[in-house]
C-alpha cells in the first residue's frame, strides 16, 4: 500500500530540488576567499605571433585552484589587485569590478587576460559545487560539439608529435603554413577531414600558390583562391568546408573573391574584410552576395560587433574565450546570438580556453562548430583534457573545466597576491558604479 503522505513530501521535495537546482549549488557553497594569482608559460606556447597561450591560476584559502589561459604578466597583475581577498563565486561583480577598476576602459589585450581570469573562476566555483561548468551554465543542449579542421594533417602526417602548437596556430602565424597546393593535394586533404569525422575543412585564403617574399597580390590572387576552392568542394563532396579571407583582401577584391566562389557552397567566409573596416563593409557585402559571413576572432566585448548580430549583418561570429572577457561575456553574446539566430565558431586560442569552450557552446542553442587540431596529441602538460573523438569534442563530467595542469611541466613567470584600494563606486544598493 501506498503511504499517500509520504508520496506527497517526496513529490514536493523532487519538484523543489528541480525548480531550484541552482539555489541548492550556491547554498552549498563554502565561505571563500581569493589569495594569490599566478602566471605559467609551457612548452608549447606559439611565439609566433601576439595571441597569448599562457595560463593562468587562482588559488583560495579552501584550497581550490582555479585554471584559465590568455593574458600577460604585466596585465594578469594589473587585473590581481582586484581579485585578491574576494570571494571567487562573485563572478559577475568581480568581472564588472575588474572591467571598471581603473581610469580608461579596458582594451582588447586588457579584455582578454580578465577573460583568462574570468576562466579560472568558473573552475573554482565548478570544483566547489562538484558541478561541470556546463552545469552550472543551466545544462547541455547538444550532444557533442562538431569540429573543423585547419588544412587538415591525417595521423600519420602530424609532425608536431605530442604536446606540440596546433597546425592551425602553425598556418595562422605563417599564412599558410605551408599546405601542399596542388589541386589534387587540397582534394585529398579535403575528402581526408570529412572520413575522419570533422563537419568542415578549412583553408586559408593563402591556398592559391605560394607567396614568394610575403608579397601578396590580392588583385590577381582573387581567381587562384577560387580554383583552389573548386577543387577543395570535389574533395569534401557532400560535407562542407570554409574559408578564411583573414583580411587579406579590400572591399572590392573580397566581393570579387566571394562572387567566384558561391557555386561551390562554403559553410563561411571569415574575416572577408579589415577589422577596422568591418563594421561599414561587412553589412554591404551581405547585400551583394549569398555566401554566409563570419567575423570577430579578434574582437573583445559585445559592443564591438552587437548591431552585425542584430541586423544579422554576419551569420557566424568568431568570438572565442578568453578574447571576449571570458565566460562570464561568453553567456551573454550566446544570448545575443541566440535572438538573431547568428551561429557561434569560435576561434582557437590555446587548449584550457578550447576545454573552457567545449562547456560553454554545449549549452549553446545554435549552430555551433569549434576548432580542433590536437587529435589524439593533446598537450603533455594537461594529463586531463578533452574527449575527442572521430572530429567530435566531447563534454565530460570532471569538475570545473575538466582540466588539470602538470606543474612540474609549466614555468612559471608571475605571482601576485597584493590587493589594491578599489576606484569603483557602489550604488546605494550595493550594485556597482564607475567612480
């Protein structure tokens, strides 16, 4: 027989404990504070060119250690001083706190080491909740995250070997980095992505031959990119492929480009123009021809490309962790992204930011597509990383971001643990204010 009492109370503590999940984790939050801030290098940092790989760590008085990645020394001290002796699960008021806690508004480099910070706190607060940081974002939303590859390197071509910079930080740094161009090359290089399991094969728009002296011809390279395209969409056959113009081409010259390589379908064309001209170009070249835009792997915060989402100026947006300012902005642009229906393709940044985005775009509601090109190498100095498997990323269970560092492998090179007098104001109920 049934107890009908007994049957009502736990009924109505089931309902209770899923109408408030969020409210239990916080509830079972300990009493925390943030007592140092440290800066390591690894062995795989690509010097090549300014994006940083550095990581970055923040330690509590619990005993919890925060991991993220992105920044400088100079500017990861900086941002310390208003972090140091606050509670770590204040996250939004401390990423507001840090974006306000000085004279001038932060810029892209500023924007990107708080997002690096920003990362770690999103740890610290998992690992304390037991939770996966897709978790405490309100759950997952996909099953997996579908992948791309950057020219493609099939297994038993990977010569970088285990913990090595990524083909595509190789190719953006270089321009090209060296792909074979022949058409039957880029052919098998493209078909290769697509057995493996990755949703689209990616180029850059240095396919075309080589570049002799780094002198780039854009008028004449604009016919030599699209044969090569022809020839990477007999490769793909059904599946997909893209392309990243990286602003290398002027107005004219990116439209001709575009034109010429409509009929050959790609998934996006990236950064078709300057960066600095993006935001009077991008929307006129959305009128003139019917390949889908993306741009942004060099933006900061959403009010650099919000009204190209709004107007749906771009179909894809290239916002990645921790350029934008870390999860914490990460959620709202989805949220921008989402009232557009503008998909989300982040770009590569390092392998804590890649784990940090695997938890953030599998609560994503739209079209997303991530960039990955460890394999079955992923970086010695992280003995728990991703899942990957047949170009898929996989979430996990692991607390925070699922990510543990070897230390004994990584140099450090920044240690800070000094507060400094707040220049923000609060108003009178308690939210904050610039000063």
């Amino acid at each position: 027989m049934i107890n009908r009492r007994s049957l009502l109370k736990a009924l109505a503590a089931g309902a209770g404990a899923a109408l408030f999940p969020a409210t239990r984790a916080e509830a079972a939050l300990p009493k925390a504070k943030i007592t140092r801030v440290k800066c390591w290098s690894h062995p795989s940092m690509n010097r090549s060119f300014n994006q940083s790989a550095m990581l970055v760590t923040v330690e509590t008085d619990i005993g919890i250690t925060g991991i993220g990645e992105g920044g400088s020394p100079d500017l990861i001290q900086d941002l310390a001083g208003s972090l140091i002796g606050k509670s770590p699960f204040d996250i939004e008021r401390i990423w507001h706190h840090m974006y306000m806690d000085r004279f001038y508004p932060p810029g892209r480099e500023k924007v990107h080491a708080q997002g690096a910070l920003d990362m770690a706190l999103w740890d610290i607060k998992g690992k304390a909740a037991q939770l996966p940081v897709y978790d405490l974002l309100h759950g997952a939303t996909r099953n997996h995250v579908e992948c791309y590859a950057t020219t493609f390197r099939p297994a038993g071509a990977a010569a970088a070997g285990r913990g090595a910079a990524p083909p595509a930080a190789q190719t953006q740094a270089g321009g090209g980095g060296g792909i074979a161009n022949s058409g039957a090359a880029l052919r098998e290089r493209a078909r290769a992505a697509m057995e493996a399991g990755y949703r689209v094969f990616r180029v850059d728009a240095s396919i075309g031959g080589a570049i002799p002296d780094n002198v780039f011809n854009t008028h004449e390279r604009v016919r030599l990119v699209a044969a090569a395209c022809k020839e990477i969409r007999a490769g793909v056959g059904e599946g997909d492929w893209m392309i990243d113009f990286h602003q290398k081409f002027d107005f004219a010259d990116a439209l001709r480009c575009c034109k010429l390589i409509e009929d050959y379908e790609p998934y996006l064309v990236e950064d078709p123009v300057r960066d600095e001209q993006a935001l009077e170009e991008i929307p006129k070249l959305r009128t003139m021809t019917t390949c889908p835009l993306s741009h942004g792997e060099e933006w900061g915060q959403r009010w650099d490309f919000h009204r190209l989402i709004y107007n749906k100026d771009i179909d894809y947006i290239r916002a990645t962790l921790p350029n934008v300012g870390g999860i914490t902005e990460m959620a709202k642009i989805m949220a921008l992204c989402e009232t557009s229906a503008v998909g989300i393709v982040p770009h590569f940044t390092g392998p804590v930011a890649t784990a940090a985005l695997v938890h953030v775009m599998s609560t994503f509601s739209g079209s997303a597509l991530m960039e990955y090109n460890y394999g079955d190498n992923p970086p010695v100095y992280l003995p728990d990383f991703l899942t990957f498997k047949s170009g898929k990323l996989y979430r996990n269970e692991r607390y925070g971001l699922g990510v543990t560092a070897d230390f004994k492998a990584l140099t450090q090179i920044g240690d800070y643990d000094q507060a400094r007098p707040s220049n923000v104001y609060s108003r009178p109920d308690g939210s904050l204010t610039h000063w």
